[in-house]
C-alpha cells in the first residue's frame, strides 16, 4: 500500500523546493542490454560547475567503446562520488546535480507530513493528499457524483487513460459524445485500412496470371454499398469492445457532450460531476482552408469519403501527407484518375526524403498524378463537375476534391478553462499536466504526436500522473510512423537531412528488398530499409523502410532504439530466414560495411 502524498500547486510546490533543495542523482546509465557496468574515463565537468541539460558531463568506457554521458537536467554538478578510472556497476550513484549551494546532505524527499508542516508554517494551504494507490483503505468514501478521474473522450487517449487509471484503483468516469474510438477507429486508420486492403486484393488480380493462376475473367466492378457496409462492421466491432472493455473495467460512461468547468465539475446535459483530476483527450477534427469554392458538397473531407456509395471518375486530393496519399492510392486502384496536389516540394513531407521520392516514383507507376509546389487557389462548381484554379495558374476538373490537409485540435467543451495554449494546441508539460494543476490533455489535442499508438502512451501516463502524483514523463521521441500503401512506408527516430544537421558526420547504411528471397517470392520486390547511425558510438538515429511489411518492421526498430542498442548490439541477433526482416539485418550492417549481401562500399 503506497504512501500519501499531497497534490502541491505551483505555489506551493515552489516553497518546499526552496524549503528542502532537491538534488538530481546522476546514475551509471545502462547502455546496452548486456551491460553490467561501466569505467568512468574522464569527467567534462567539474564539482561546483554549472551544468546545462544536454551538456556532456562525462565520458565512460564499456564493452571497449567509449560512449559520451549528457545531463539530463540543468543545475550544478554538486558532488563526483565516483572518480575517473572507478568501475561502477549500472544505475549505481556516480555524482549529484543541484542547485547552487546546496549540500548533500540536506537533500531528502518531501514526505506528507513535512510538507504539511512546511505549508502550515507558512501560511500557505494543505492540499488534500492523493495516494500512490488509490484504495478504499486509504480514502474516504466518494460521493455518488465524485470521481477521482473524469475523462472527457472516448478515443486512444480517452479510453486508455480510463482503463489505467480503473487499474490503478480509482474510481474513473468517461464521457464520450459519439462512439468510443476516437478518429483512429471511427474514420482514420481502421476504416482506411479496409479500403486499402481491397487496394492490395486488386494489384493481386493483376499480377495473378504471371504466377499461373488463370481467371476466368479479368473483369471486375466495385460495389461501393457493400464496401462501406464491411467497413461499419470492422468499426461496429472495435468501437463496441472498447465499450466493453470499458464496463469491465468498472468505469462509469456517461454519452454525451462534455463541458469542463475550471472547478474540475464536468456537466453531460443536465447532469454535473466532480473530479478530483481531468484528462482532457477531445482528440482533433478535420483541418479546413479559406479558399473560394472550399464549401461545396463535392469537396469532401477524410470523415466524408469513407462513406461514398459511388466511384467518382476522377478527383482531386488536395493534400500530399500521409490521409491523402492513402486515400489517392485507394481510389486508384479501383480506376480513378487521381491527382493529388501538395504545396511541399514532396508527398509526406515530415518523412525522409529519398524514402518519399522512392514513393512518389511508385505511385506515379500506379497511375497517380502527383504535383508538388503548388497549391489550390480556387473551386467553382461547373454542370456538377469541379474546377480547381491553382496557384501557379492551372486549372483541373475533377467529379470531386478530397481536403486533407491534416487535422486540428477539438476544443468542444473546453471553453470555460483558460488554459495555455501553443497556437490552436493545448500546452502541457513532460507529464501531460496542462497549466490547471490537476487537468491534464493526453493525445491529438495537444498536438504533440497526433498518432493513435502515441496517443496510448500519452493517455496511460497522464491517468498514472492525475491518480499518483506527476512522476512519469510521457518520451515520444522513438515514435513510430507508417504510410499503408502498397508498398508501405514507415520511419521512427531521425531523417538523413536532420541528422546530417545535428551530428555532421553520419553513417548511412541500405538493403534493398530486389535482392530479399521472400520479396521476391511474394511479389513484392520493391523498396529498400535505410539506417542512419552515428559515426562515433555507432548510436542508431534514425531508421527508414518503404518495401513489404515496413508498418510491421519498423517496431523492431522502435524497440532496438528506445533500448539505446547500438548497430554493434543489433548485429549480435540473429534474424530468421527467409523473412522480409533480414533487410533490417543487412541494413543494420551496411552503416559499418559488414553487410554480406551487399557489394563492398567504396
């Protein structure tokens, strides 16, 4: 049973720092998975010297590479404990970072009972203690309309944070205004992928008779009822277990729309609840632009074209990122003229850029129209048809125009709070706290990561932060991405133009799919895994895929990088063949010139 402790506002937080100096411990960081210990070889900074979070404090030595230690906080390196030439086992003590003056001795955790003495002396408010477990023996009793957690959506944020927190043993409530699932489930990456599944089925029957199989005829139609009718069925399914999952986790759902008061009440119609913490997780809706023309019916959003009970001739896809270049290759495939306009100077602009002009060039294969540079300037509506000016002047006609532009955060509800904001996105901090003590907005709506999977983590740390005191910070840096076109596209950690900014001199290292047995048994011989690694420590930064399977590969190097492996580690495992994932092996190796499929590098 865990130990109170009091929820401190910034007030009061800000007195018990300057009551009782706390002291950051600098540990020996555990650099590999085999790593037992490490020797400190020099430190970069001397006792009493003044440090700034990312500077290099020392340097170690383990396995015979020397690796460079940066600080993870600002401060004063108040005391070494262990000295150059020690051999300190991992995660031990090597040194203290604080602030200025302070003594070591005198650094010690604020326990309930000093901080309420402290806050009393000092005139200052007692704030009511919340428990590292929440438990029935450890609390009063709640009312009826009392909630130690309210969440406000419903989607991966929403309805994780709520299953965490019920977990943890809280009493949680969540309200949801449609379905549970958010974007992702309802109209983003399931029902897209039912779409882009019959995308692959189609460039099967293509290439079916050059592996003998002989159809009876090569004709085909689409029935777009029946295709929106097994997408509803897929959603139907998902969005129904996680209110399921929900009700089994004793969280108390409440259908409608939300309004949150800055006093932590939340009113659904003409009912209000408490909450002693809120999670914001409203999510995001469809980004619009102020062009003429922008408002007509045939200009459908992302929601829209999900549910099209027809198959235009042509359109237009306004936007070259990652919904739209799903989506484009979806009408393609099934014989529409597909354009697609993008302002960038390439398609999914955010990702690596030989990775997106190897896409472009496949998808222009598949009959895509692709312009880059260029933007939409104006719509008119002609004999139910469009025409779309664009800014260098073109002109385009299409039977309808995708917008998709990306998505924006949805502030339905969130009205009454005077929040800080970054732009049209909620601020919030390492552990997804807002600037209301106590509120906190996991997911799209802070725009930080607008991924489902980084929405998951960001929804479980902000329950555990509101329900046992900020202590977990939500690290997206190792996020992974994915484009699921045929063939797919996904990348986690740094690009080759950012990494090249940052560390100057770079390995590069590449394994093409042409060359991968099971690639060119499945017909899916295209593509290639890039790796961009350090030069110095052999640190991977970066990893890049377009080929088979790349959605499913790239958590393998999600995995090896938030592990901190260097290629040196990767190249001690082993990988199966035949598989699409020995190109992550291969690649791996080529950053250090021991890739045995690949020529020699000059």
């Amino acid at each position: 049973m865990g130990e109170s402790r009091p929820k401190l506002t910034e007030e009061q937080k800000n007195f018990l720092k300057g009551k009782r100096k706390m002291a950051v411990e600098i540990i020996m960081p555990k650099l590999g998975v085999d790593m037992q210990e490490g020797e400190i070889i020099e430190w970069k900074k001397a006792e009493g010297e003044l440090v700034q979070e990312g500077d290099i404090l020392l340097e170690i030595m383990s396995d015979k590479t020397n690796m460079e230690i940066e600080a993870e906080d600002s401060g004063m390196l108040l005391k070494i404990v262990h000295e150059a030439g020690d051999v300190v086992p991992v995660t031990e003590i090597i040194g203290y970072l604080g602030a200025e003056g302070e003594v070591i001795d005198e650094v010690a955790q604020v326990t309930p009972e000093q901080a309420a003495a402290d806050l009393t002396a000092a005139g200052l408010e007692v704030p009511k203690a919340v428990t590292a477990d929440v438990t029935s023996e450890q609390k009063a009793p709640l009312a009826a309309d009392e909630y130690d957690m309210i969440v406000v959506g419903g989607g991966p944020a929403g309805y994780y944070a709520a299953i965490r927190g019920a977990q943890l043993g809280g009493k949680i409530a969540i309200v949801e205004k449609s379905e549970f699932g958010g974007t992702c489930l309802n109209v983003g990456c399931i029902p897209t992928k039912t779409y882009l599944k019959n995308a692959e089925i189609l460039d099967g029957l293509k290439i079916a008779a050059g592996r003998g199989i002989n159809l009876a005829s090569t004709n085909y139609s689409i029935d777009m009822d029946k295709t929106v009718e097994f997408k509803n069925s897929v959603v139907k399914t998902l969005t129904g277990g996680v209110r399921g999952l929900l009700k089994a986790n004793k969280v108390t759902i409440f259908d409608g729309l939300a309004q949150v008061n800055p006093d932590k009440t939340v009113t659904i119609g003409s009912e209000t609840i408490k909450g002693h913490s809120i999670i914001l997780a409203t999510g995001s809706k469809v980004s619009r632009i102020n062009i003429p023309g922008i408002d007509s019916p045939l200009v459908l959003t992302s929601d829209d074209i999900l549910n099209l009970r027809e198959v235009p001739k042509s359109l237009v896809v306004m936007g070259g990122g990652v919904v739209g270049i799903e989506l484009g290759l979806v009408w393609a495939s099934y014989g529409v003229d597909v354009t697609v306009i993008e302002m960038a100077d390439r398609i999914i602009p955010a990702m690596d850029k030989e990775i997106s002009q190897e896409l472009q060039k496949i998808l222009t294969k598949k009959g895509m129209t692709i312009k880059t540079n260029v933007g939409v300037a104006e719509i008119v509506e002609k004999n139910s048809q469009l025409e779309l000016t664009l800014t260098n002047g073109e002109t385009i006609q299409a039977d309808k125009a995708l917008l998709s532009i990306g998505r924006i955060p949805q502030m339905q509800g969130l009205e009454n709070l005077n929040l800080d904001m970054e732009g049209n996105r909620i601020k919030v901090n390492a552990y997804q706290e807002t600037s209301i003590s106590g509120i906190y907005a996991p997911g799209d709506v802070n725009g930080q990561k607008m991924l489902a999977h980084a929405a998951y983590r960001m929804g479980e740390v902000a329950a555990e932060n509101a329900l046992r005191g900020n202590h977990r910070k939500a690290n997206l840096t190792y996020t992974p991405a994915a484009v699921y076109t045929h063939p797919e596209v996904a990348m986690v950690g740094m690009t080759e133009e950012a990494a090249r900014e940052q560390y100057g001199d770079i390995l590069i290292g590449k394994s093409s799919f042409t060359g991968n047995g099971r690639a060119l048994a499945s017909n899916e011989a295209q593509g290639f895994v890039k790796v961009i690694a350090d030069s110095k420590y052999h640190e991977i930064l970066g990893v890049h895929i377009i080929g088979p399977a790349a959605a499913e590969l790239i958590n393998e190097a999600a995995t090896i990088m938030e592990n901190e492996l260097t290629v040196d580690d990767v190249a001690q495992a082993i990988h199966g063949h035949p598989t699409f994932s020995e190109n992550m092996y291969e690649a791996f190796l080529d950053t250090i010139g021991e890739a045995i499929h690949n020529p020699p590098k000059k």
